[in-house]
C-alpha cells in the first residue's frame, strides 16, 4: 500500500513514512492511494474476534511495508493486555435506550477517545525509529486531549522527544494537569497566548520551514497522523459487528467533531464496506463543518469556548481528507481549494461535491443548552454520567439518525470526569477521577507559557533539541 498526499505534488510513501513525516510536504495530508474493500464472508469472520485481533485484521491492508508480525506484537501491546485500556472490551458498547448505544472510547489511561490511536502511534513510533536507530521530535498542538494523550503515548519512550502546545488558560484544569504533571524528561509542554487554532497554526508553519523540520526531524502525532486516523477504524468495525453488521445490518454513528479525524475514520469503514447508515458529524456552536456539509460553506469564523472545548475548532484539517475524494483524487484542484481558504479564510464546496457527501453524511450543530439537557437527559433515562462532548453527539444523532429501526451508535469520547464543572452544572452530579487519576490535583506541574510568534516558539525548541 502507497500513501498520496492531498494536493498532489509530494512523493508516495509507504506506511512507516506516513507515519513519521504526518503533513506531506506540499501541505497536504497523506491518504492511501486506493480503499481495500472487505466483503461479506470477511465481516462474517471477523464478528467474535477479540479488539486486538480484529485491529490486526483491520489494518493489516493499510501497512504494507511493515513486517505482520512485528505490526501484530505492537497491536496485542496496545489492545490485548489488560493495563492499558481499564476494560477488556476495549471500547464497550452501553445500551441506553431501544435502538441506542454509547461506544466508551474513555478506557485508556488518559480518559478521552485519543488514547486509543495514540496508544498505538507511540508504539509504533518507538518500534519504526529502533529498528531505523533514528530520533523524532514530536511537535503537536492541542485544545486538550491530544496533548495528554500524546503525551502519555510518547513519555519515556527512546528516540522520541515531545513538545506540546496548548492555548493557554483556554483548556479545562484536568485537561491541563494530564499533561504538565508528566515528570519525563522528554515532555515539555508550552503554553502559547492564543487560540488552539494559533498553536495548529505554530505547528503547520514549522512542518513547512523544511529547513527547521528537517533539522530537528519533526514528527505529528496530530490527527493529521494517518496511523490515528487507521487506527479509530477499528472501533467502527468492531462496534458494528457486535450489532450485527455482518448479517447486512446497517448502523448509524453519530460522531462529536472537531478536527474531522474521528468522523473520518467512520468515512473509510464505510468506503472498505461495512454497512454504515448515516455518519452524524456534531459540531458544537463551532459549526463551520455543519454550515460546510449542509450549504457547501466552508469559512472560518472566530472561535467561540464551549463546555466541549475539544471541539472548538474553526479549522478541521482532516476535512481535507473528505475533499480530496469528493474532488475524486483531483491533488491540483485540492491545492487550489486550500489556497483559498488560506488566502481568505473560505471556500465553496461545489454542489455536486455536497450532494455526494450528504449520502453518507448529515450534520448537527448543538448549542450549549441542549449539551447540557442531554446531559441531565441521559442521566435521569439511565443513571449514567457522560461529558458534554458526548452529550454533542448524543443530541444530533438523535437528531439525525436513519430511523429508530437503524441501530444508532453514538462515540462517547470523554470521561465525565474529564469535565466536571460542565457535568456537575448540568446535573448537579460531581463526576469522580477513576483510581489511576485520583491524585492528580496535587501533583507538581512543569510548563513554559510563550507568545504566540513562530520564532520564539522554535528558538525555544531549537534550544532543547539536540
Ligand atoms: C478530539 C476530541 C473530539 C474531536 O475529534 P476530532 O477527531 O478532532 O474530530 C471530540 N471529543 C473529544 C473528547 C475529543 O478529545
């Protein structure tokens, strides 16, 4: 299998480039060059395997140039041990009503959905870079969960160094505490005075100073990261055969959105073949993906905080993704697009291109109010906690789904816990940390807070990079 990136005009890759280069080197993102289609007698084989041997299954297309067994031990190292993810299922599905499911993607050490990609792309990272003896340096951004998780998935790991960028003041205390309280020593956190999309911005600039990427050998671990977007395949699978989707069923997912990653993944099980209804993409009042997917209008508006701040983005760059195959694989007239959209913060996706998607797509935006009777809702219907990311999702799916025949599978992406002031305001419940965390508000933190300006931030990095 062979990697094109987006807008056409950087080289074709194999797996582990994909993996360590993230954006390509023309700005775009790296796809692969064709879908692998899976029928009906391989879903029938693959209902009952365990999560670790359904994801082996499940990507094994995708790696091509890495050796199976070594792909597979990293997989059972990830999935298939129990201290890990905290549920043998690794994303249990909880019914809550006729019809209607959460998929728990909260079980990893983090508490949010981007542990279970991450947990994969740091082992992946260290097993690629030891058998290359190379070193990475891992720039990301963050609006809160990435950075934990990619920390967790990164710290004490040869060959890899970290450096994570979050607005400061602008993600949640526990956000904020999973990250700087980290003492390994190849973590450093910086808060930058801006917006999370200043530190996507910070971190795009320096991938595309080619002298500086190069130099420090950066690498993403941002959803731009093809391994995380391949690796959140598997739990679309995997919670549609529990459901019956290989008897032909159809299901409906209904997905809390920010930067198009996870939705996205939801997008290559339908094209690979499993029977998918409709992908609900849920915005928050952050809507440009909700105005783009039902009027063509993609542009940028300013970013407004939510109690579901892991979503407030005005710039989803996995939407790229999405364009690239309604353009139908055209890289030139991608590139034009986000020339665009660079240049003056908009782009008119054709009517066409809008009609296409909407086969397979339909999208919600929810406003705070709702999130917050959803929330009261879901624990008054089944005395269940879940965080306002979740209550995104769970309001547009039902909002959206097929019809109440279509089973509807709704992504929970964060723990309660992860947001107690949204949760306890819109239930009068306080959530607790689970045991692993239950210390987390006294222990030391360690972080450096920056300008939002591109020179400080990589003289800084330059500083502690060897
Ligand atoms: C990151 C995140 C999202 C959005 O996922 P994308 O892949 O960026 O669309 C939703 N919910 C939570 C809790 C997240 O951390």
């Amino acid at each position: 299998m062979r990697y094109v990136s987006t807008r056409g005009a950087a080289p074709a890759l194999g797996f582990e480039d994909v993996v360590l280069a993230g954006l390509a080197r023309d700005g775009g993102l790296y796809v692969p060059e064709s879908w692998p289609a899976v029928d009906a007698a391989t879903l029938e084989r693959w209902a009952g395997l365990s999560y670790a041997e359904l994801a082996v299954e499940v990507m094994a297309p995708f790696v091509g140039d890495m050796p199976r067994d070594d792909f597979a031990a990293i997989v059972h190292a990830a999935y298939g041990v129990p201290d890990v993810f905290h549920s043998a299922a690794v994303t249990p599905l909880r019914q809550l009503d006729v019809n209607e499911w959460l998929l728990e993607l909260f079980h990893g050490p983090t508490l949010a959905f981007k542990d279970v990609a991450l947990q994969l792309l740091g082992r992946l990272f260290g097993d690629i870079l030891g058998r290359r003896d190379q070193r990475i340096t891992v720039v990301g951004a963050t609006s809160g969960d990435t950075g934990s998780a990619a920390i967790e998935a990164c710290r004490d790991r040869d060959n890899v160094t970290i450096f994570m960028l979050h607005p400061a003041g602008r993600v949640s205390e526990v956000q904020r505490r999973q990250m700087t309280t980290v003492p390994s020593e190849n973590v450093v956190n910086i808060a930058v005075e801006g917006t999370f999309d200043d530190c996507q911005a910070l971190v795009k600039a320096m991938f595309n100073d080619h002298a500086f990427r190069d130099r420090h050998r950066l690498g993403a671990v941002n959803s731009i990261n093809w391994a995380r977007v391949l690796a959140q395949v598997v739990y679309y699978f995997h919670a549609a055969l529990s459901l019956g989707a290989h008897d032909g069923r159809r299901i409906d997912f209904s997905v809390p959105t920010g930067n198009f990653g996870d939705v996205f993944a939801g997008y290559v099980a339908a094209r690979m073949g499993l029977p998918v209804g409709k992908l609900v993409v849920a915005t928050n009042i952050n809507d440009i993906l909700s105005r783009a997917l039902r009027s063509g209008d993609y542009s940028r508006g300013t970013v407004q905080p939510t109690m579901s701040p892991s979503m407030d983005i005005q710039v989803s760059s996995n939407f790229e993704r999405l364009l690239f195959d309604l353009y139908g694989r055209d890289g030139d007239r991608v590139r034009a697009l986000m020339d665009d959209f660079a240049a003056g913060g908009t782009l008119a996706i054709g009517n066409r291109q809008v009609a296409d998607a909407s086969r397979l797509f339909a999208a919600a935006r929810v406003d705070e109010d709702e999130t917050s009777a959803t929330i009261a809702a879901v624990l008054r219907a089944n005395a269940t906690l879940i965080d306002p990311h979740t209550a995104v999702g769970v309001a547009a799916g039902r909002r959206l789904r097929t019809a109440e025949s279509v089973p509807l599978v709704a992504l929970a992406t964060a723990h309660p816990a992860k947001f107690p002031d949204a949760v306890e305001a819109a239930s009068g419940i306080r959530p607790a940390l689970p045991p692993h965390l239950a210390d987390l508000m006294e222990r030391p933190e360690r972080y450096e807070i920056l300008p939002n300006d591109l020179k400080s931030v990589q003289d800084y990095i330059a500083a502690r990079t060897a």
